[in-house]
C-alpha cells in the first residue's frame, strides 16, 4: 500500500481512466516546490478553494438576467418576447435549466480561466442551445489568416473542428487576448503548500498515535531490529485509525511519555489559516463569507459584503454582459444584457423603508413600484408619482411665487380652516414653544443651527426666526416669556 499511496498523491481527481475518461484529458500541470501537482479538480480538495467557487457560481447564477431596449427619451424597456430572454432565463440547452447552466459556466471561470458553450441554431439563425463544453477538452488553433478554431474532444474519444462562430467562449483575465489564464494555475504554488499542509496534517493524524505524540520508555532491550519493528508496527495499529482512543496497555515495564505541542506544530497551525485568506485573495472573496471570522466584526462585514457586490461580482457580471452582447446579439438587435443587483443590495427591512419613503415622497418612484420591489401585487391607482408641494420647477418658480409673495405671507396670519383644525394647531405650536423655551433659557444664547431647527419646529421661514433671534439678543426674558414669545412667532407666522 505503501507505494500505491505514493503514486496517489500525483492522481488526478478523476478515477475513471478508461479510454474515454476524464482523467486523460485534463491538463498535466507543472509540479510546485511542494512535490504536488496542482489540477483546478486537485485544489477542490481544500474546503477553501471549493467554498470561494462555490460562493462566485452561486451568486452569479442567482442573479437575474433582464433584457432591455433602449427609448428615445433615454429610459429603458424591459423585453420579455425575444429569443435571447428564452435562451438566459428560461431553458438555455436541453440538459440544464438557467440556475444550472450559469453555475457551471461560472464555476469554469473561476477555476480555469475560460467557459465554452457550442451555439446551436436554427434555420432562421436564432439561437436554440447553448450546450456547455469541458474546458479541459478544447483546445484553441490559430490559423495563418488570422482567424481561429476550436477542437473539441468528446468523451469518446473523437475529435471535431468547430469554427469560431459555433463557439461561445467566456474569457477569464487574459494575457493574449485569445485565452483565459487559470487562477489555479497561476496560484498552484501557494495551492501546492496548501495541499501538503493539509496532506501533512491528514498523516499525522491517522499514523500518529496521538495528535500530540510521543515516546516509549523500554528498561530492558529488544532481541532484535525485527522485533522492535514488530512492536512499534503493532504499537502503531493498535492505537491509530479507529483504534484511536482505546486503552493502551504496556507491558515488561514500558513508559508512555506525552509531548506537547511544539513550536513547529504551532505553526503548521498558523500557516492552515493563513492559506484560507490567501484563497479568499486569489479568488476576492472576504474571508467571512467562507467561514473565517478572525477579523470580522458587526461593525465591517455589511461593509465587506457591499464590496463582494462592488468589487467582485460586478466585474463579473460586467464579463457576461459584454461577452453576450459581443458574441450572442446580432448586429441589428437594439438590446442590452444587464444582471439585476437588487436583491444582493437590498438590506434590512428598515434601510428598504427608509428608501421607498424617500423615493415615494420625492417623485422618483411610485407607489406600485414600490410594491412590486417587495414582491406584493400592485394596487389600482398608485400608479402616478407624487409631487412635494413645497417643491416646484425652476422654470415655474416666478409663477407659482411672485416677488413679493414671500415678504406677505411673514405679515399676513394664516386663518385656520376650522376650529377643530384651529385647536391642533395650538396644541402643537404650544408643545414645540415649551420644548424651546426651556432650552433657551438653559443656554441662555441662540446660535444659528438652533435658529433652523426653531424655523423647522414652528413652521416659520428662516429668515423670521433669524429677525426674532435678533430681537431677543441681550435680553433677560424668563421661561414662560419665552414660551409666549415663540407661541406669538409661530402664530403670525
């Protein structure tokens, strides 16, 4: 067994290498400083490699697809009945539905650099299926003219030529152009020490007869080499693997000696943590999100997930947005692809609030709007956008105000509509003048954030508050002087 776990360490993460495997078509990567060979199937073996690709294909096959044609007035409408939105979001190949397809494709990006699709059409030239091809079994050739072509290796071993344009390929960052480069391959160092770090730590466990190791003390001697070979192999079986945890019995006077961490074991365990941030860097994925929460904080991981969204996903998506637009749309198609961030950026129930009242109130967005966003049908009539009253045109602000509209409306009192009305409004004016009142007389001064909050209270222009604040400079008034003060102010006002 010893030699067949030798020769293990070097085998591809396929076991099946008949003729028409997959273990013989994936690349042969250089051997790192480690002594390991390092397959973007191989770094799957680290939970942290497998977790960052898991999170990117996820993310990205969660996102919606919407399909938008531009208007005259520079808005956007969505469209819903042209064959690209079929082929997206609905049933991209006969084998996959959208979720699927996009998690594979993704998932090839992130590991190999590159994700290809044969474009199948029909006889109108529309595209029918996208159907997913291995990275691992194409292979790009350059021709003299300039152009390109594609071989592609089915699992049976036989070879077909596909044209350029029968291909859909999805590059990675690139450094001719032409192909992707693999992050696992340019990684596979740093990947390699990880791998025998975790290989190094797999071993000292199941051959170690603890985890924290140790030494026999024998008083007499053993008869030979062979014998003290026996008793160790036995020593070791008996304690090791399953048997880990079981009494252990000694006999002819023999010692167990515990030895404790070293300083060396210490760091093996530093370096396991810092190679899951050193993934999380390869792949810019924030450590938390892969279960790393060394640093991470209440206070920095929204912030860190608002920068997954920023500076990770979006130039993603950003990628599949030009790679369709480029290779999918027809010349005459007047569409763009967009992938909906909404709901990766919509917060908690408070901050979704705050938004839809600030929208609501300011115009920008309607009610229905509104509903739709937070997944309840629309209602008859909310519809239309309301307008702020106190707000108009810039064009329209000398008709709805004439010069001295402003300079009458501080001299003339407003008449309530009613009694009723007449009551509120004093109860409220009076409620506001005793709060300030009782401030002012604590401070003893009015400075100018006091006065627009004042103007703000009473409902009064800031420029009367500011003539009333100057007519209380320097003078003693008491609470309640106050308090009638402001009651007066916010009546003739």
């Amino acid at each position: 067994m010893g030699l067949l776990s030798f020769f293990d360490r070097f085998r591809a993460s396929s076991d099946d290498r008949s003729s028409w495997g997959d273990f013989w078509f994936e690349p042969v990567s250089a051997r790192t400083s480690s002594g390991f060979r390092v397959t973007p199937d191989a770094s799957l073996r680290l939970s942290a490699v497998y977790a960052c690709v898991r999170i990117l294909s996820e993310t990205m096959a969660s996102l919606p697809i919407v399909l938008y044609r531009k208007r005259a007035d520079g808005g956007k409408d969505r469209v819903t009945d042209h064959w690209l939105h079929t082929l997206l979001c609905r049933r991209p190949n006969r084998y996959q539905n959208p979720f699927e397809w996009r998690e594979m494709l993704q998932g090839h990006l992130a590991l190999r650099g590159n994700a290809y699709c044969q474009i199948i059409t029909n006889p109108r030239g529309e595209i029918v299926e996208l159907v997913p091809i291995h990275p691992d079994r194409v292979r790009m050739e350059l021709l003299r003219s300039g152009e390109f072509r594609y071989r592609v290796t089915d699992r049976f071993g036989d070879e077909a030529v596909l044209p350029r344009g029968d291909v859909w390929h999805l590059r990675g960052l690139s450094s001719d152009g032409l192909m992707g480069m693999s992050p696992i391959e340019l990684a596979r160092e740093s990947l390699g020490m990880a791998l025998a770090a975790q290989d190094y730590g797999s071993r000292f466990f199941a051959n170690d007869a603890k985890p924290t190791g140790g030494w026999i003390e024998f008083p007499g001697s053993f008869k030979d080499a062979e014998a003290k070979k026996v008793f160790r192999e036995s020593y070791q079986a008996a304690q090791s693997g399953a048997n880990r945890g079981k009494v252990l019995v000694l006999e002819n006077g023999m010692k167990f000696h515990e030895v404790g961490v070293t300083n060396k074991d210490a760091q093996f365990l530093e370096l396991r943590k810092f190679q899951i941030t050193d993934i999380a860097r390869i792949f810019r994925v924030p450590p938390h999100m892969i279960a790393d929460l060394d640093r991470a904080t209440f206070s920095n991981i929204e912030q860190q997930s608002l920068e997954f969204v920023m500076h990770t996903m979006t130039p993603w998506a950003e990628r599949w947005e030009a790679s369709i637009g480029s290779e999918l749309l027809l010349e005459g198609d007047d569409l763009e692809v967009e992938f909906d961030f909404a709901n990766l950026m919509r917060g908690d129930a408070a901050s979704r609030s705050a938004y839809y009242q600030s929208g609501i109130q300011n115009g920008w967005l309607t009610r229905n709007e509104a509903r739709v966003a937070e997944n309840l049908n629309p209602l008859e009539g909310l519809d239309e956008p309301l307008r702020p009253l106190n707000m108009v045109e810039e064009g329209d602000a000398e008709e709805a105000e004439p010069p001295d509209a402003a300079a009458d409306s501080e001299l003339e009192p407003q008449a309530p509509v009613d009694e009723e009305t007449n009551a509120r409004f004093r109860a409220v004016l009076a409620s506001a003048a005793d709060r300030w009142a009782r401030r002012i007389s604590r401070s003893g001064a009015i400075d100018e954030k006091e006065i627009c909050l004042i103007a703000e209270a009473l409902a009064v222009p800031v420029s009367v508050a500011e003539k009333w604040a100057q007519e209380q400079d320097g003078r003693t008034l008491s609470e309640p002087d106050l308090r009638q003060s402001l009651i007066q102010l916010g009546m003739n006002s």
